[in-house]
C-alpha cells in the first residue's frame, strides 16, 4: 500500500506539473480579446431630415440681364465690373443725337405755338368785344343787321382759330414728351441697387436690346447681393415631407466646416423630368441671417437639409451602430461578449436613429462594425478611453 502511494504521489505530481505547463501555455497562446469602439446609447433630439440629390446653387433674390429699350451705339459707359450701384443710377447711354435735336426742334415748336396762341387769341378777344360793341350800335340804329352779322362771324372765326392754337400747344407737348421718352430709351439705368457683375460692350460697340426668348448677350448683368438663397433639386419621393416654412440647414462647399440656417420659402408646383435623372422637385431655402464674415458668392455649389419632423430628449443610437434587419451588437460588461439584439426604431437621419424599444440609456454598442471578427459571441473590449456619447 505505502508502494503504491508512493507511486500514485510521484505520478500526480507529473500530472500536476503537466497541467499547470498546459494551463500557461493556453493562458499565454490564448487569444487576445478584440478591441473595438463602443458607444452609449443616450437621449437627445433626433430630426428626420431631407437632402438634395444633386447639388444646389447659391441665387440671388434679384438678378436682372439689363439692356436698353432701343438699340444703339454705346456712347458713355458709366460703370464697371464689380461696382456697387443705386436704383436709378445710370449704368450706359447710347448715341442720341438726333433724338436731342429733335426734342430741341419739339421745344422750339412749343415755343412758336405758344406765341401763336399769344397772337391769335389777343385777336379773339378783340373780336369778341368787336361784335358785342356791334350788338349795342345796332340797337341804336347806327349799323344793319348784316353788319352785325359779319362782326359775331368775325368773333367766331377768330375763337375757332385760337382754340386750333392751343390745341396745337397741346400736340406740342406731346412731340416733347415723345422726344424725351425716345431719349429715355437710350439710358439704361439700375433697377434696383445691387452690383455690376458682368458687362458685354464697350464704348463703340452696338448694343440691342435683349427680350425675353431671344438669345441675346444683355449689356449689364446685374446681381443683388444683399439677398440670396439656394435653390436645390429634391427627390419626387421626398417632395410630400417638405413644407413651406420648414427650417432647414445650409451646408457652402466653399465654407468649410460651418452650416447656416435656413427656411423653405419656395416648392415648385412641378416635377422636372430630366433624361437619364431621377425625376426632382426644385426648391429654395432662404438663408435666416445670411453669413457676414465670410464672402458669400451668387453661384456657389450648397447642400440644404430640410427638417421635417423632431423628436426632443429620446433615446437614440449613432444611425452606424444599426445593422441590417434593426440589430445591434450589444457589449455585454459581465462577460465581455457581443450580444446580437434587436431594436425598435422610430425618427432617423444619417447621424442618429430613435429607438422606441430593445435598448436602455447607456447600453454600449459596437461602433466598428467593419471590423475583422466583430459579431455575436466574440469576445471583446473597450478599444481606448470611455465609450462615445
């Protein structure tokens, strides 16, 4: 007996040894636990928002091609590119020489029928005094009736041709107010104030005039940089969400880093159907406080999100954590496993998704999702530092 225990002492000390040697050995080869990102799922504000499709544009309220009324000889160019104008100023006036000789000629012609007027009409009221004086010396018998006859007639003639006189003042006038309103013509001034942004002529050249259809360079592009929007295509599946009034966010290529506020001010009442597009609906979003330190530019390129619906202090996840079908990948803190659960979710956006059910305030979930090996049952841990908020 005391043989045998000296045996079975020696060989359990072996096996000990050989156990502890095992037990190193995968404690040293084991697997290390994959490090992953994790966030807390936590409340705040999630808004179910619309973009554009394709990029926008940065207009302004108010941009007119401006071209004189009548063609012409560009005479005087008052204007540059760049310069800041008021309404009414004049920006060019073409050649009209002619056309201020003839207003001259119009009020030389006022003037003779006015003297006219002057002459003819003295000679009207000495008539008219002529055939009363006749009337009296009739009555007296000192002329005959024929004699009174040819003095009213006389009177009348002379009333007949003062009233063609002032008529002919009347006619006067208006060759002035033709004359003048045909200079008008000839003076393209600014409409509203705003900037000279482009000019197609120069002093020499022939300007025409510009209508609407007609493909025709306008002599003065001129732009009202003092109110501007963005007007950018949305998607006919979207365009039922966004209302009038709908805030919005501004996003300028050409400002990096910085959004700007906004509101819908305009829906087109059509669809565009554009070959080879996705049929859009064309909208504008006001800039609310337009940006004053950094140079905003009719022309730039802007992404608008348009917020149609909010849900304020809910529970929300990073829209990243989500998996296909409305799983999660769930961080278990008393074994360090991932656990795959489904959720409930209700507003989302591409930055946060609401969950109505399956999770708690500050549940920790996988954020790095494309990394090698992150699925249900791995064995995990926190990459560095805290979880994400």
């Amino acid at each position: 007996m005391t043989l045998f225990l000296r045996r079975f002492s020696k060989y359990f000390f072996y096996m000990a040894i050989l156990l502890v040697l095992a037990i190193a050995a995968w404690y040293f080869t084991r697997p290390e636990p994959l490090r992953v990102q994790l966030v807390n799922a936590g409340r705040g504000t999630v808004e179910a928002t619309v973009s554009n499709t394709r990029s926008g544009t940065v207009k302004a309220c108010r941009r007119a091609k401006l071209a004189p009324a009548a063609g012409g000889q560009i005479a005087e160019l008052r204007v540059k590119k760049g310069d800041r104008v008021k309404a009414g100023q004049i920006l060019l006036e073409l050649w009209s020489d002619d056309l201020q000789a003839q207003t001259r000629l119009a009020e030389q012609q006022l003037a003779t029928a006015a003297m006219r007027v002057d002459e003819v009409c003295v000679l009207a009221r000495q008539s008219s005094k002529a055939a009363v004086r006749a009337r009296q010396l009739l009555e007296r018998g000192f002329i005959s009736p024929e004699g009174l006859e040819r003095a009213e007639a006389e009177a009348q003639n002379r009333e007949a041709s003062c009233s063609a006189a002032n008529s002919e003042i009347a006619q006067s006038h208006s060759r002035i107010d033709a004359a003048r309103a045909s200079l008008r013509r000839m003076v393209l001034r600014a409409p509203f104030d705003g900037i000279v942004a482009d000019i197609s002529g120069e002093l020499g050249e022939y300007a025409t005039p510009s209508p609407p259809g007609i493909l025709t360079l306008p002599a003065i592009d001129l732009i009202d940089d003092q109110c501007m929007y963005v007007s950018a295509p949305i998607d006919e599946v979207d365009a039922a969400n966004i209302k009038l009034g709908q805030t919005a966010r501004i996003v300028l290529d050409a400002i990096k880093g910085k959004s700007f506020a906004g509101k819908v001010k305009r829906i087109a009442p059509y669809v565009l159907e554009v070959e080879k597009q996705a049929r859009t609906v064309e909208v504008e979003v006001a800039f609310v406080g337009p940006p004053i330190t950094q140079n905003l530019l009719v022309g730039y390129s802007a992404d608008v999100e348009i917020v149609h619906a909010s849900h304020e202090n809910v529970l929300r996840i990073p829209t990243q954590t989500l998996l296909e079908g409305k799983h999660v990948l769930l961080y278990r803190t008393s074994d360090g496993l991932l656990e795959d659960r489904m959720v409930t979710t209700g507003l989302a956006n591409w930055e946060y998704t609401e969950i109505s059910a399956g999770l708690s305030e500050n549940d920790q979930l996988v954020l790095s999702l494309d990394q090698t090996g992150v699925k249900a049952g791995a064995h995990v841990q926190q990459s560095s530092g805290k979880p994400v908020k």
